[in-house]
C-alpha cells in the first residue's frame, strides 16, 4: 500500500481514535508519527507523552527523578524532552 495513502487514511480517524492507536506504538514510532502533520503534533501533546511516562516507568521513577538535586540532573521543559533524554540514554547503554 502507498505510504500516502496510508497516511491519508490515518488522518481522516477521528481524534479518539488516533489516540488509542498511539498508545500502542513505541516512544520513537510516536516522536516520527508527531512530525508528520499538524494534526498528530496537537494530538500527541505533552499530556500524551506524559501519560507514556507513566506507564513505561511508573510514578514511583518519576518521583524519586523529580528529587535528584538539580546539579545530577537538569529537568527538562517537557515530557517528550524527557522521554527523548531517556531514550538516547538507553541507546548508548
């Protein structure tokens, strides 16, 4: 199937479900499917990132990060920054 027409497809859902379908792909799948048009990039918002946050690493992680002094680790502006940190990380691991 064409890669355009696919992408078509995708865009005519509505927003409900191409939520629910994000949820089911990985972080790096969601970072690429936000770039491809304004629609996605306003649907997949830092609400969305930080619910991913959530469940790929659970509230206790995120509290005992949000504790780090500031001199071991810089907080990012956002929730998509900070999963983007932590996947770069896990790449050179």
């Amino acid at each position: 199937m064409n890669h355009y027409f696919f992408f078509m497809l995708l865009t005519q859902l509505c927003d409900d479900v191409l939520r629910l379908l994000a949820h089911h792909i990985d972080v790096c799948s969601a970072f690429q499917l936000r770039s491809t048009c304004r629609l996605l990039h306003s649907l997949l918002n830092d609400d969305f990132f930080e619910w991913v946050a959530h469940c790929l690493y659970g509230a206790q992680f995120w509290e005992r990060a949000r504790n780090r002094t500031r001199v071991l680790s810089r907080p990012l502006r956002s929730w998509r920054a900070e999963l983007r940190r932590l996947e770069l990380f896990q790449e050179a691991c």
